[in-house]
C-alpha cells in the first residue's frame, strides 16, 4: 500500500457489482446464444426510429452537445406540463442519484433507505460521508410508517425507490400522499421511478401531479428501460427550481452525450414500439403469475419488468444452472434473499424458456 491519504468515507464503499455482460460470460463458458435477463434490460432492443435519429446525427460526433438538452427538454416539458427549468438530466440515474447526495447531504448527516432496494442510494450516501437508517420491508412492501420513526434532526434524504428494484412492490398514491404530508420539508424525498412505465395498477401516483404542493421532491426517470437506451445513459429528474438550481451547481456542464439526446427525443415519438413493450410485459406477468401458481413456487407480484421467485434452493446454485442453459438471471442472495431469483421479464419466448428450465432443476 503507498502513503497516499485518501478519503475515509471510502473505506465504506464496496465496488458496484453489476449484472455480467453478454461478453464476459461468452467467453468465460464458451456459449454463442445468452439470453440475459438479469439487467431488467428491454429484449426488444430500442426504437426504429431512435436507430434512424442516431444514423442521422453520425456527422455531429466531432461537436459538444447542447449542453442545455433544449430539444428534449422542451418535449418532456410539455408531456409533462412543467416547466423546463423544473428538469435536470444526467448521465443515467446513477449520476442524478449521486447529484442529490452531493447537493443536499454532508458528512455524519443521515439518509434513510429501505433494506432491500437500488444499491446506488447506499453508495450514493456514504461517498458524501452520510450515514444510513436502514429500514426492513414489512411483507416485502416500503415501510413507509416506520422511515417516519426513524426521522431525525440529522435526516437530510429518503431514497424511495417506486415500484421497488428489486422486489417489484409499489406504493399507491393516497399512502405516498399522507407520506409526504407528515415528512419536514427541509428533507428531500428522492422518488425513484425508473420502472413507473411498466404500472398497471390504477392506483399508482401521479408524482408529477403532487410536484407544486411539495417542493420537497424529486421524481427520477429513464429511458433506459422502456425505451431500451441503456448504453446511452440517460436520465431525468423533476422537481422545483431550486431544487434543480442546487442539483446544477454539482452537475458536470457536459453530462449527456448527443447521441442520447437525438434517441431520447425520436424514442418518444414511436408509440407502437413503447405499446409493444407494454403490452409484452403485462401478458408475460400473467403467464409468470399462472405458471408459478401452479407449481405451488412463491413469488411476488410486480409492477416492474422483473420479478422475484423463491425456488426455495440455494439461489447462487439456480442461476448457475440457468447459466449452463444460456439465461443469464440473478441471484437474490445479492439482496439478502438467498433463495430467490430475479429474473427480468423478457420477450414472451423468453420467459416460456425461463419456466421451461425452471421446472427442469425443480424436479
């Protein structure tokens, strides 16, 4: 070790351990077909119409980008009926995540994060030197009752993420509403909705709705996963304008590629691709749902594209046996469920496949 002095908040921080790619596992087994669903990436790829936008913005690669994201940002200002300088994008949620955390929490001030949930609040806590409340699931749901005994002179942020990666569960807009009510407005809540798309539940919030009477808010939202930009890294947070004003001081001045912003603007135009997706997700869930139930396996309904199953074996052990089979899935010992499975919800083929091998190690 050399003599370097470092930062000690980094002695806390373990390396993020994302889902292996394609590529690592090709050439660590030798397979030539993998189907991977263990990113909650979209299996439809992205639009037609974004692969048209990037072929056409080739011969801007040499200039910076709109550092102001202006196109995009006057879409999504008038989708969402807010205005422009009420948006903040980021190199994907990750980096708007770690934004708020260097805005808004300093060192031995305290987030409180549910116990199973995106590990990147966690990360994003204790690089600033915060520290955490942990909060235990109640039947697999946020414990919303309980993060408000945990609430304190030192409570600087609550990460929600809604519905919850990597458990699925969500929470309805009347006990999010009385939620926000009773939470000091000198604490930000973060409102992670990465997955918010994918929800068929009626009762599921309109955050946006809520945005003007609570100014201690901020939604966060992707074109990562239902329009199936991933690679691009994009991601977006509403919110008041100062909240967003405190988020730019932080903000790197060049933060999203133009490539992203050409797809992300063409992806919004291509209903029937985003129908198509939608639609693949709800039927998929169902046959989840029916062929679970009747093998008498547990799992737990989801309003996301995933869904956790206890096969009530070694977890590590069933995706490896999925793996010599070429389905890349995820273990729910990373979450401290060691006998559950994430897997994300592919193409309908995909998913016949995943129970298909499913009742094979089962047997």
């Amino acid at each position: 070790m050399s003599n370097l002095k470092y930062r000690k908040e980094l002695d806390l921080i373990e390396n993020y351990k994302p889902a292996k790619t394609i590529e690592s596992i090709s050439r660590e087994l030798g397979l030539t077909e993998i189907i991977k669903l263990a990113g909650n990436e979209n299996r439809f790829g992205c639009s037609n119409l974004a692969k048209k936008a990037i072929k056409n913005a080739f011969n801007e690669i040499a200039l910076y980008p709109d550092f102001n994201i202006t196109r995009l940002r006057e879409r999504l200002s008038n989708n969402l009926n807010v205005n422009g300088n009420q948006i903040i994008f980021g190199n994907g949620s990750f980096e708007l995540l770690s934004l708020i955390a260097q805005a808004f929490i300093s060192k031995g001030e305290e987030s409180i994060i549910p116990e199973i949930t995106f590990g990147w609040y966690q990360t994003a806590t204790l690089q600033m030197g915060g520290k955490i409340q942990w909060v235990p699931l109640k039947e697999y749901k946020i414990d919303l009752d309980e993060i408000k005994t945990r609430i304190n002179n030192s409570t600087r942020a609550i990460w929600i993420c809604n519905p919850n990666n990597p458990i699925g569960t969500f929470i309805d807009k009347e006990s999010l509403i009385n939620f926000i009510e009773d939470i000091p407005k000198d604490i930000i809540v973060v409102l992670d909705e990465a997955y918010y798309e994918y929800v068929d539940d009626s009762s599921y919030p309109d955050s946006i709705s809520i945005l003007e009477k609570y100014k201690n808010i901020i939604i966060l939202r992707t074109f990562s996963k239902v329009y199936g930009l991933a690679s691009l890294r994009l991601g977006y947070g509403i919110a008041s304008q100062e909240i967003i004003e405190y988020l730019n001081k932080v903000k790197e001045p060049i933060n999203v590629n133009m490539i992203a912003q050409v797809a992300a603007l063409a992806s919004l135009d291509d209903y029937e691709f985003k129908n198509k997706v939608l639609n693949n997700n709800k039927i998929s869930k169902q046959l989840y749902y029916e062929e679970l139930d009747n093998l008498n396996i547990k799992y737990i309904k989801t309003q996301g594209n995933f869904i956790m199953i206890n096969t009530k074996l070694d977890g590590d052990f069933v995706v490896e046996e999925f793996l010599k089979r070429g389905i890349l899935i995820r273990s729910g010992s990373e979450f401290k469920m060691p006998q559950w499975i994430r897997v994300s919800i592919g193409t309908y083929e995909d998913n016949v496949k995943v129970l298909n091998v499913l009742k094979e190690i089962l047997k």
